[in-house]
C-alpha cells in the first residue's frame, strides 16, 4: 500500500504482498474471475502518528532463477510503479490501521481486467 502525491513520489505504508504470480515457461489455464484479500497494518509505531493514503502500488520483481531477481521497488527502471488511486483525493489515515484490499482479476478478457476495492479501518 503506499501514498503518492506525484508518481516519482511514493511513501511505502506497509510491508508489501503478492498480487499475481504466473510463469512464462508454464502458463496456467485459468477458468475465470481469481479474487484475493489483503490485509495491511500500519502499526501504532510507524515513523508518524498519521499518514496520508492514496491508493495501491504495484511494480514487477522478476525470478530469473535461484540467483538472478530483478526487484524494481527501490531501483531506476523503464519498468515503474503503477498506481492504483483509491479515491480523488488521498484518505487520513491514524495510526494503528488496517487497510483491507479486495483485487478480482479476470485473466480471459482481453486485455486482462483487475478491480480494487479497499476499506480503511481504525484497529
């Protein structure tokens, strides 16, 4: 999960998980809609009291093989970030807080369709 005022300025919020993972050498044949949730804490010990929350970040880490990984997070690459915006306007969020992310993926539509939905409550 992050906050981004501009895309060259993201704020990590929390730790971050698995949206999607296939492989090139062995695609799956999926049969439909594939739906997933998250759950994101940002701790009463985060580096401030309260954060501003903007929406989703999502961003490619490639597995080569046991030793190579191409990680984009952190790194200069023509692969960037993309930004799931949540709303028109960022959300004030007070630390402790969970952040519930639902993502539905529909891989058959051409191009493949992804929905958010996140609810942002006080722990």
């Amino acid at each position: 999960m992050a906050c981004a005022a501009l895309l060259t300025d993201i704020t990590f919020l929390s730790e971050p998980a698995l949206l999607e993972d296939f492989d090139y050498c062995s695609p799956m044949s999926s049969s439909g809609e594939e739906v997933k949730q998250f759950s994101f804490k940002l701790p009463a010990q985060a580096s401030s009291s309260a954060a501003m929350f903007s929406g989703f970040a999502m961003w490619c880490r490639v597995v080569m093989d046991d030793v190579d990984i191409i990680e984009v997070r952190g790194t200069r690459s023509h692969w960037t970030y993309v930004v799931a915006l949540m709303d028109t306007k960022p959300t004030f969020v007070k630390a402790p807080s969970e952040i519930r992310l639902t993502s539905r993926i529909q891989p058959l539509a051409d191009p493949v369709q992804y929905t958010f939905e996140a609810d942002v409550t006080p722990v």
